[in-house]
C-alpha cells in the first residue's frame, strides 16, 4: 500500500481517543493500560475490558513487533481505495504493551507477500487536518 489516498475519510476524534491521536501527531504510539489489572488495550476505549475499571494511563510503546494476521482487500471500503486494490491489512503484535494488537497497513510491502511472524516497525503517516496515521514497515 502506498499510502492513504486523497479523499480518504479521517478518523473521529472524541474525548476518549484524544490522548491517542495526539500522540500520533508527536510521531509516539500510545496504548492504554489499567490502572487496576495491568491489562492493556488497543482501540482506545472508556474502560479495561478485563476488570472494567475506568481508571487507566496510556504507555508509549516502541512501535515494534511482528505480523500475528493480515488479509488483502480485494474490494474497496471506501470510493476513495478503489486505486488502492488489493492492498494488505495487518495485525500486529507490539512487542511491548502487554503484547496489545493493532490493526494498520504494512507500507513497503506487497499483498502477496505479507507473512505471519514478518518483524515490522511502525512509521507515520501525516494525513493532514492534526491527524498523523500509524503504518508500518518491515523492520
């Protein structure tokens, strides 16, 4: 995937993913973890999905770690990806974090040849308007 294309739909803001995405500005990937049980997640979300505990901070994490599962769009979500296809999706597992998942595309690498376990980094993707994307790259 090159990138994301012009016309491209960017992602709400509320008063619980603000800490995020402006981490995401500053180039810094941020997770949340629980206060109460440690656990950590990935979307931002108002409570611990463990413990349901609404009391949490978010961590930087390195941005490193491994491809756990990927699909390749052969369909476009959105009018503005019709150029795009196909193009990977990737999940990847932070190696820090709690080993949290998070969902993005893989820049330098084509569809085919995404792989289970590929070591990747995360790069940025300055969309425009205050919204910075985090990608990633083969590490």
């Amino acid at each position: 995937m090159k990138g994301a294309p012009k016309g491209m739909p960017l992602p709400a803001v509320n008063s619980v993913t603000e800490p995020f995405w402006v981490g995401c500005a500053g180039h810094k990937l941020l997770v949340q973890r629980c206060k109460a049980c440690g656990t950590h997640w990935h979307a931002p979300a108002p409570l611990c999905g463990n413990c349901q505990s609404r009391d949490y901070t978010w961590e930087q994490s390195k941005g490193t770690g491994a491809v756990y599962s990927y699909f390749v769009a052969h369909y476009a979500v959105h009018s503005s990806l019709k150029e795009q296809v196909p193009y990977g999706v990737v999940v990847v597992k932070l190696d820090d974090c709690g080993g949290v998942c998070i969902t993005s595309n893989l820049l330098d690498t084509e569809p085919g040849d995404i792989r289970v376990g590929m070591r990747v980094k995360v790069a940025w993707e300055d969309m425009g308007q205050g919204i910075t994307l985090p990608r990633f790259v083969r590490a």
